[in-house]
C-alpha cells in the first residue's frame, strides 16, 4: 500500500444550515428531471454516507490505495470532523502494531444510521482490499446523543473468514438485526443478531452472492483492468431491505441481476444451530428469487418517500431507479450525468433529499498507476419530486 502525507483539506460547501453547493456546480434539470447538485468535495477516495434522523451526515474513508488519515467522519459547520474522535481514527500501517484493531477504524467501507437514529460503522478491516488485519473486522454502533461507541460486535474468521470484504449493511424496522455483503472474494451474505450479537454467514458461495459470468465492468467502452488484467471482480455488493422488512435484495458488482430473499428465511438461522450450515443454507438458497436485470450496479437503497428502489449505475454516469410495486417493471434513469463518476453509495436525508457519492473507482491506482494514492471524490444530492415517477434523463 502507498502511504501519502496526512492532508485533511477537504472541501465542504455548506448553505443556511443545510448541504447545499454554490450556484454554479448545480446542472438545470432536463424536461423536469432532477437537479444534481455538488454537496461536498474531498481529498480522498470516499464510499459511504448516511444521514441521521436529525439530519446530521457522515461519510467514510476506506484505506484502499492511500494510508488515509480520516476514516470515518461528520461532516459540520463546513469541515470534516473525525467522528466519534481523533483517537478512533489513528490507525496506520505504520502504526499496526501498536494500535489496537478492535478499538480503531482500520478500513471502513460503510456507515448507516438505523431507524433508531445511531449511527453503525462497518469496518472489513482489510486495507487494499487485501489481507484482513486481526482483529479488525467489527460493526461498531455510535450513540449520536452522545457521540460516542455504544457496542462493538466483532466477527470473527467464520464471519470474516481471509479473502472476505464485508461492504454494507442495513437495519430491520425493529433494530433487532443487521443484513450485510460480502463483496470478497467469498461472496456472501452475513445475518446479525444485534441483540446477541451472534452472526452466520449465509449462501456463501451461492450463485446469488457471486460476479455474474459472462459479466464484464467497462468504463468509456472499455474493459475496466488494472494494469496486470484483472477485472472488476466485486461480488455481493449492494444491498437493499423493503420498508416492511421483509425483503432483502442484493447483487454483486461484476452482474447484472438483482435477486432478493423473504427476511423470514434467514431469522433462524442466526440464533439456533439446529441444522448444520450447509443444509440450512440449502433451504435459504431455494427462497432466492431474481426480480430483474440492473446491469453492473454498486449502490441499492429503497427510498422511504416512495418506495422505489435507487440503483448506482457506474458504466453509464447514471443513477437509475425501478418500481418495486409492479413486478417485471423496467429499469429507468433517474439522472445521467458525466459528473457522477462512479456513483457509489446513497443515503436518504430526512426530508427524502438522495444522497450519493463517488468513489472514482475507475480512476483509482488499482486501475491507472499514475493516478494520484489520494483520490478527490465528491458528494451530491437530488431533489426529487413528482416528475421523477416516471425516470427521466438529464443530459450528459
């Protein structure tokens, strides 16, 4: 991994109290389409974001190609503050082994707020996306009243077993359990009892939960390769959970179909051993259902304000968006834009605003090596509206 100066310039444009860009990075929306709009600019490669009941916003920080110095973030009052302090987010390789992995931001790939209003941070802890430190792989909940950790739940080698990625992660209605991918090489889903804090990996292995074949990630026409010819090659990625709870979807990455599961499927298997793995798995295999094609996606969320579900489109620029209510329904950009490059991951604010950021994935020294350790990325939002029922297309 390249280790870079600590550089915490970050650019952050904020407006009467609310996130909100200068005039002239937003883009007029086209035949009543949604207006996108730059909420934020930073220094280095961002992932994730959420937006807390309150309306406060956090973004992550994984340490991908850079030894990056702020893992985990509120952004406030026009600045990024280490969240929950400075003291969680000091490890460094250089300081691995004197800086305890089980209390320390190691590489996080995602932060969510749950219903309940705190906020959650997933932390694969395998920095590059190569060997996981021990120790590291935890989900880690922060009061936000008091701004500080309330729980760690750290998994071990059967959850997060050498050659995993564990990527992102959402919350049942009732907050009692907590549905992750596993975008590794081990594609898998993980179920957490967050009550016990007992979790199972589930279809590991399964077709569901692995790249698509036949499927390549292409970028302005191309193959996306790094330099000695691999591929994008991330498995079970984004994740989605109806508003009732009671669906999981998913897909991976490197795919193209979206599959999705009854929650009620995966409930038993977390807390009692009364079958062995494989043979429970077996049962939760047969309920996988395919609702559709999405083509090579990263980010899914299920917008509370109208029940649709937010797909990233990362080959096209684009953000596009399918109506669960009807069954079959088409995929239909939302917004297309040269600006979201690689669209990432979202976060639904408390007045139904989307958030998304992008990761620049493409751009990366994994897959140009000239490009700079530490990636500028950016954050955006979309306002939508009634217009947006039907998708449209912004211009290019």
């Amino acid at each position: 991994m390249t280790r870079t100066r600590p550089n915490l310039r970050i650019a952050v444009l904020l407006a009467a109290g609310t996130m909100l860009a200068a005039p002239a990075m937003a883009q007029a929306p086209a035949a009543g389409g949604p207006e996108l709009t730059k909420v934020a600019a930073f220094d280095h490669q961002v992932t994730g974001v959420t937006v807390a009941k309150d309306g406060r916003i956090f973004v992550n920080f994984p340490r991908w190609t850079e030894d990056t110095p702020v893992s985990v973030a509120e952004v406030k009052d026009g600045k990024l503050i280490p969240f929950p302090n400075e003291e969680w987010n000091a490890w460094r390789n250089a300081r691995k082994d004197e800086v305890s992995a089980r209390d320390h931001w190691v590489c996080v790939q995602s932060v969510v707020a749950d219903p309940k209003g705190n906020l959650w941070v997933l932390d694969p802890a395998a920095p590059a996306m190569a060997a996981i430190v021990q120790d590291g792989p935890k989900l880690v909940e922060i009061d936000l009243a008091a701004n500080r950790p309330a729980r760690t739940i750290a998994f071990d080698e059967t959850v997060a077993p050498q050659g995993s990625y564990l990527n992102d992660v959402r919350f049942s209605p009732d907050g009692k359990t907590a549905y992750l991918t596993d975008s590794g090489a081990r594609g898998a889903l993980v179920v957490v009892d967050l009550e016990s804090g007992k979790a199972r990996r589930v279809l590991d292995g399964d077709p569901s939960t692995q790249p698509d074949k036949g499927v390549t990630v292409a970028y302005d026409g191309k193959p996306l390769r790094r330099p000695d010819g691999r591929g994008v090659e991330f498995a079970a990625d984004g994740i989605a959970l109806s508003p009732d709870g009671r669906t999981l979807y998913w897909q991976a990455i490197k795919g193209k179909t979206l599959y999705a599961l009854p929650t009620e499927a995966l409930a038993a298997g977390v807390t009692t051993a009364l079958l062995p793995s494989a043979l429970s798995d077996k049962g939760v295999a047969n309920k996988v259902e395919v609702v559709g094609e999405n083509g090579p996606a990263d980010g899914l969320i299920i917008a509370r304000r109208d029940g649709r579900m937010y797909v990233t489109s990362p080959q096209d620029d684009a953000i596009k968006v399918r109506d669960l209510s009807a069954k079959g329904s088409a995929l239909t950009t939302l917004i297309q834009d040269k600006r979201l490059r690689w669209p990432d991951s979202f976060a639904e604010g408390p007045d139904g605003t989307l958030y998304v950021t992008t990761s620049r994935i493409q751009d990366s020294a994994f897959y140009k090596p000239d490009a700079p350790a530490a990636l500028p990325t950016e954050l955006w939002s979309i306002k939508l509206g009634a217009a947006e029922a039907t998708g449209s297309t912004s211009p290019r």
